[in-house]
C-alpha cells in the first residue's frame, strides 16, 4: 500500500499547580512528542504530521509523573489528508483516490 500524509489537530489544555508538567504524546505506541507545559490561561493547538500506510492508529496523550496536574484533549480532527478520527482516540487513514 501507498503511505498517505494526514494531518490531525487537537486542542490541549493543562490545569497544574507547581511544576511545570510534561507530558507526552504516542501514536499507537510510539512516542511521537514529548512537551513541556508553560502556559496559564491558553491552550494548545498540537497538529501531529504523519506519512503513513492505510489503518487505524490510536491516539494517546498522557502526563508524566510526577505531576500536580489534569490534561485534557478535545477536539481531535483531520485538518488534510485522507483520515477520520473514530471513538476520539484512533486515526484511521484510507486510501486517497485521485
């Protein structure tokens, strides 16, 4: 099968006290981004690049212990490319048709 390119995006927003929290983001289970949170009163548009076969992949974000913190992600959505993103958690990539 041919790899597609599909970008995805999706809202992030930390509330935290103390430390900065990390956390990190998997794309099935590997460790796609690994990132540091700053920001008070904002949130975070993540987009995830990804050139991949056709098939699902789940989608998982997670804090990094230890942590004073509560993360959460919504809004998770297909900007370009061939995919659709399934229970709110798996990108399923299909095949682009010319």
């Amino acid at each position: 099968m041919t790899k597609q390119f599909v970008q995805v995006l999706a809202d992030v927003d930390c509330e935290w006290e103390g430390l900065s929290p990390v956390y990190r983001l998997y794309v099935d289970d590997k460790l796609f981004a690994e990132r540091t949170w700053r920001w008070t009163d904002s949130y975070l548009e993540e987009m995830i690049q990804i050139e991949a076969e056709p098939g699902e992949y789940s989608l998982r974000w997670e804090l990094v212990p230890p942590h004073l913190a509560q993360l959460q992600v919504t809004n998770i959505r297909v900007e370009s490319g061939p995919g659709i993103i399934v229970n709110n958690n798996v990108l399923r990539i299909t095949h682009e048709t010319a």
